[in-house]
C-alpha cells in the first residue's frame, strides 16, 4: 500500500505544483493515511476509490477527474487527497515557491491566463464525465489507498 501512495502522491504533486515529490511529502503523505485523516466521515465507496486509481494513473486523468469532482463531488475521496497535497506543498519550504507564486504578468496576461484556464476547465471537465464509468469498473477491484 505504501508503493501505490507513493505514486499516487508523484502523480498528484507533478499535476499540482509541476515538481517531482520530495521524500518528506511523501513520508507526510502516507502519515496522514495512516492516521485516517483523509478518509470522509463514512467511508468512501467503491465508485471513490475507482476514481482514484484513475487518476493515480497520470496527472492529465488526474487533471481530468479532478474538473469532475470540483463540480459534482467536492467532498469525495479525489479532493480530499488533492487538498492534502496542496497543503503538503503549500508548508514546505522546499515547494512554497512552486504553488503560490503568480504565473502571470499584469492585467491583460492575468485576463487571458483565466481564460484559458476557462477553457482547459470546460474541456477537462466533458473528460472526466467521460471517464467516470471506467472508475466505476476499477472501483469493484482497487485497493483503498
């Protein structure tokens, strides 16, 4: 199980910082799964863990699932591991830079930067529709990482 948090968590740090995982997030990564911090209230279902080891698979079906599950599941088991991430990333000194500083210039280049991501959003999100039944078949036999 800590083989497939690990590359879960390689894959989820490159979709949201760009950077490759240092040993000190993944070691605080699979901390706060051992502690059940990341599980909801309840369990997650087959579906949830399905998702997952999707999106464990790359970072653009990480992207993808990613755009689903802000609109229709913004409490699932996906979310909370990508906000564990980002909350890894956001207190190390070594990724802060990474996550938090800007990437555009000016007014114009911040209009257009927020278009495109509009866009990718849009795109991203018809992808994850898609995929959602391909989550639905893993999630009968994926591990609950």
């Amino acid at each position: 199980m800590a083989d497939a948090l690990d590359n879960e968590c390689r894959v989820f740090c490159r979709y949201l910082a760009g950077r490759e995982a240092t040993d000190y997030l993944l070691a605080t990564y699979r901390a706060a799964h051992a502690t059940g911090a990341v599980e909801p209230a309840g369990g997650s279902s087959a579906f949830e863990h399905g998702v997952v080891a999707l999106a464990r698979r790359s970072g653009l079906l990480a992207r993808a699932l990613d755009a689903r599950a802000r609109i229709l599941a913004p409490g699932s088991l996906l979310r909370r591991k990508l906000v564990l991430v980002l909350a890894i990333l956001e207190t190390s000194a070594e990724t802060e830079a990474a996550v938090d500083t800007p990437t555009h210039s000016g007014p114009v280049g911040l209009g257009l930067h927020l278009v495109g991501l509009g866009l990718a959003f849009g795109c991203l999100f018809v992808v994850g529709l898609l995929l959602s039944p391909l989550a639905l078949v893993l999630g009968g036999g994926a591990e609950s990482a």
